[in-house]
C-alpha cells in the first residue's frame, strides 16, 4: 500500500495464481472497501484488537460494493464460527443486529447465505440463553429469505411454533 492509505489486515490468502504472490485482505480506514494486496506493498504495524477487528467487519458487511461486502461476510462468518468464545456478548449483539439488518437489504444471494451461515454459527455458539435463543430464532421469521428458511429447516428449530409455521409458509410458497 501506499503511504497515505492504512487498514486492518483482515487474513492472508496465500499464493494467488495472479504471478504466484501471496496477498493480504485489507480493510481501509478511510472507506468501506476490501483489496487483496501483495506483501511488498504492505507496511505492518500493531495487532488491532478483536473488537476492532469484528467492529471493521460490520462496517464492511453494509458497503456499497459486492466484492467487499463478500470479503467481509465470509471472513466474519469465520470469525463467529471460531474466535468468539471470549468475545463479550453485548457488543456480539450489537454485530449481530447490523448482520440482521444487513440480511434483510441484501440483493446478493450469494452473500446473503454467507451472512446467513453467520448468523447461525452466532445461534449455535450457546453464547444467547434459550430464551433469547428463541426470541432471535421468532424474529428471523419475520424476514422473507429463503436462506434463513434453509437453516430453520431442522426439527430442533421446528419445535418453535412461529418457526414452524414460517418454514411450512415458505414450503408452501415454492
């Protein structure tokens, strides 16, 4: 990168067929937009901290541009699946509610799905008692996706009559 642009290394994707160089994912300071950028153009500085790391990720969910918000929504789903064990919850919450909101604006399926995994690996972490749990499960059916009704899908989540009865609605509709 250059000097007058600075961002968050968000992963390392190994050799990339373009000239077998290894690239880095960065997220910029100054916008919502996501690059692959080769070593040699990268300055390394302090390690940011989770928070600001899943902080940067939700910002970058909402951008304008397909491609950084794909970046974006493939990593964080990784990061949910992996890294949030020791995560505090409530700013967990606040992350997942921008995910929700993101979900349901979304008009590209295929990052649809990736943000919808996410929001379920959030679900299946255990961090949410079972009556948030189930409050967060009811809310979901109030968003017309059928990548939310995929994962609803399973007998666990179909005890819930609300979730039941949205998934059935939705069987019905296709």
């Amino acid at each position: 990168m250059n000097s007058k642009k600075t961002g968050i290394i968000l992963e390392l994707n190994g050799w990339c067929s373009e000239n077998m160089v290894e690239k880095y994912t960065v997220s910029f300071d100054s916008e919502s937009s996501i690059e692959r950028i080769a070593e040699e153009y990268i300055s390394f500085g302090d390690k940011v901290s989770d928070i600001d790391f899943f902080n940067r990720l939700i910002r970058d969910i909402q951008s304008p541009n397909d491609k950084t918000r794909k970046f974006a929504s493939k990593i964080l789903c990784d990061f949910v699946e992996f890294e949030i064990l020791e995560f505090d919850l409530n700013i967990l919450k606040l992350g997942i509610e921008k995910i929700i909101e993101q979900i349901e604006i979304e008009k590209n399926v295929n990052i649809e799905k990736i943000l919808v995994e996410g929001l379920f690996e959030f679900i299946c972490s255990e961090k949410l008692t079972k009556q948030e749990e189930i409050e967060l499960l009811e809310r979901l059916t109030e968003i017309n996706s059928s990548q939310i009704c995929a994962y609803l899908d399973e007998e666990y989540y179909l005890r819930i009559p609300k979730v039941k009865k949205y998934v059935e609605l939705n069987r019905n509709s296709h």
